[in-house]
C-alpha cells in the first residue's frame, strides 16, 4: 500500500483509508472482522466522527482495535466534530440539534467524549466536519491550541470547506490546516468538471451547477490533502455505481479495464481516484472484508493517461 504524507504534518499513511460510519451495525465480532482486514489490506489510517451512528461507530470501532489487538502508534485515527445531531450526543454535553456548532466548548467536549468512545488518549487528526456559518475563528483557535497543548489531537483539517473557508479560518489559527475531506470520486468529479469547463459561455450545465471554487488547484497549492469521502456513491448518498444499471457504460468500461489488469472495477474506481497527481487519499465506507479487499487491491492497476480520461467521460464528464 503506497504511504503518503497528509499535507505537510510529518505524517504519513496509507493513501487508502477506512471510514467507519456503518461498522455500528456490526457486532463485535464482526467490527474486528472489518478492522483485521483493513489492516490486511495495508490500511492503517481510519475515519470517524462524533456523529457516526449517534457516536455508536466510534464506541464499536474502539473496541474492535482492543480485540484486534493492534498497537496504537501503528495506525492513525481521524474524527470529525462540528455537527450537532437532531437528538443530541450519546454522552454528550445536553445540546440538541440539529445544527453546527464550533463554539470552543463543544469542540472541545466533542473530542473529550470521542477520545472515551475510542479508548484512546489522543487522535492523529480532528478534522472540522461542515463550514459553521457562525463560526468565531478566533474561539476556533482557542480550541485547537487547547487540544494541541493537552496533546489529544495532533493535527487538524477540516471537511467539505471552500478555499476561502479555509482561509479564514487559516489566519486565527495557528496549527496548519492539512486536509480537507470532500465528496469525490467517477460519478462526482465536480471538482475537476468545473476547472475543465471553466470560461465556455452559454453552457447552462455548468453556469447552473454549484461552484467548487477550484477547491482541488487550492488544495495543491497549498499543500493541502484532498480526502476523497463516498468514493463509490453518485449525488449524495443516491447510490453506488458499481453495478448500478443506471452507469451501464460506465461499468462495462471499467470491468474491461479490470480484466486488463487482472483486478476488480471496485479496484480501478479507487485507482482513478489515486491517479490524480494531487495525491488524493481515498476514503473506504465499506464493512465487508471482502469488498475492502477489492478495493483496496490497486497495487496493480496502472492506468494510462487515455484510460483515466475515457473513465472520466464515461462517467457523464464530457470534454469541452
């Protein structure tokens, strides 16, 4: 599995991650299952958040790395806060949603309450989970350097923000934001769909659709990780496309591609993604060991330039 550095933190980790939003469906059993073969698979960065199953997945997650018997300072753990969810938190702090929130207090009780789910004393990465439009950044800032200074979060980023989100935030705090967690992947290409059909006038598609603001030449620029989030999914949270009758071109392009590289079409969507020389880490959200094993098996995928465009344009993506 080919490691990468996230930003420029200093930590590198597999450029293929597991998300475990849905292990809270799976028993315990089960939940170890899922871990032993992301590990097996080379994976050892892992996704979560407060919200995930109303904080179940963290708790199911935490407990499957103590069945697993997998030795901390081998993997990274991510999470997310920021999101109050309609009932509120399980454990949480007596705040009911639904409504974003990243007032120093709840970030901080967040991570506190996180940090008890996963049985841990600290995560590798606090990621911002969605632009809080009431956002202070100076008591954001507050925030991250009390959670730095305790030593229970040692780099933070944020999720789904725009580059001049990013900025603003940027110039209060004083840890660097290192990635930004997107939806990407063949049937949502938006940030790349955008830059290649920037300036053509009359192109109703393209002036209708909702603007990226070049988040990917941004992100590079600045040397800043693009996590792609729901890899596999179209719209949000519509559906997969793999197998779906509604991509039938798409698919029957990327089994053929598949056959050539002895490999899965689950395995030549992911290396689409990590193709890209912007050095995307694509994010997992399956729990079956199989599926994860398909995914993650892209060692011997290859794809040419022409390859990677002609998935590109399949997937609904026409070149100007």
């Amino acid at each position: 599995m080919k490691q990468i550095e996230l930003g420029q933190s200093g930590l590198t980790a597999s450029q293929i991650a597991l998300g475990v939003m849905r292990i809270n469906d799976r028993n315990a059993k089960q939940a170890a299952e899922t871990v032993s073969a992301a590990l097996e698979a080379g994976i050892d960065y892992f996704d979560t958040a407060d919200i995930y199953g109303a904080g179940v997945s963290s708790t199911v997650f935490g407990q499957a790395l103590k069945d697993v018997g997998v030795d901390r300072d081998k993997i990274h753990i991510q999470t997310k806060a920021g999101i109050i969810i309609k009932d509120g938190q399980i454990n949480g702090d007596g705040l009911k949603g639904f409504r974003y929130d990243f007032s120093r207090d709840h970030l901080i009780s967040a991570v506190d309450i996180e940090l008890q789910r996963l049985q841990t004393d600290h995560v590798d990465f606090l990621l911002l989970h969605r632009p809080d439009t009431l956002m202070d950044p100076d008591e954001v800032a507050e925030a991250f350097s009390q959670l730095e200074a305790s030593g229970k979060v040692l780099h933070f980023g944020v999720s789904n923000f725009t580059p001049y989100d990013v900025d603003l935030l940027q110039q209060s705090v004083s840890q660097r934001l290192e990635v930004n967690q997107l939806q990407f992947g063949l049937a949502h290409a938006d940030m790349i769909r955008e830059n290649i059909h920037l300036n053509i006038s009359g192109n109703a598609d393209y002036e209708n659709h909702i603007r990226t603001f070049d988040v990917l030449t941004y992100s590079r620029l600045h040397k800043m990780t693009i996590q792609a989030w729901s890899p596999f999914q179209y719209g949000m949270f519509a559906g997969v496309f793999i197998d779906n009758p509604k991509f039938k071109k798409l698919n029957d392009l990327l089994q053929q591609i598949a056959d050539k590289y002895q490999a899965t079409k689950s395995g030549v969507a992911v290396a689409w993604i990590l193709k890209h020389p912007a050095k995307i880490q694509t994010i997992l959200g399956s729990m079956s060991p199989n599926h994860i094993k398909e995914m993650a098996d892209v060692d011997s995928i290859h794809l040419t330039n022409q390859e990677w465009y002609d998935l590109y344009q399949t997937s609904v993506n026409p070149l100007p």
